[in-house]
C-alpha cells in the first residue's frame, strides 16, 4: 500500500483530505506540527505539504525530508 504524510496545519481539512485518499487505497498519516512530525521516523512513498505554512515550519519539514530521503526532492 503506498504510505503518504500529509503535513497540514488545519486539522479539519487535513481530515477531509485524510479521508479522501483513505477512500482511494491509500495509507495517510496527518500530521498538524513540528512537534508531531518529530514523532515519527518511518520514511513514507510520498510527503504532502500544505503550500500555505508558515515558512519557518515549513522549512524544517523539508530539511528533515530531504535527510531522511534518498529520492529527489522537488518543491
């Protein structure tokens, strides 16, 4: 099953698109922070950012990716 993190800071439309893609076969795990996404050391098939947060958060979330990743990364 293809695993995604989806990173979304509105925890209501994080869980309709949760939701959606859980509809559609795939495994999704939502994460609404830094502080959670530090929680989890699995490496998923595909990352979901929200293109609206904040940008220090953003950031780290990307670095933290990258690291974990041998894959390209394109933003």
């Amino acid at each position: 099953m293809y695993r995604i993190m989806l990173v979304e800071d509105d925890r209501e439309l994080g869980e309709t698109i949760k939701s959606l893609l859980t509809l559609k076969g795939y495994d999704v795990t939502l994460i609404g922070s830094v502080k959670e996404y530090n929680k989890h050391t699995e490496v998923y098939d595909m990352y979901l950012l929200d293109v609206k947060l904040p940008m220090e958060m953003a950031s780290r979330y990307v670095k933290k990716i990258r690291h974990n990743l041998d894959a390209q990364s394109y933003l």
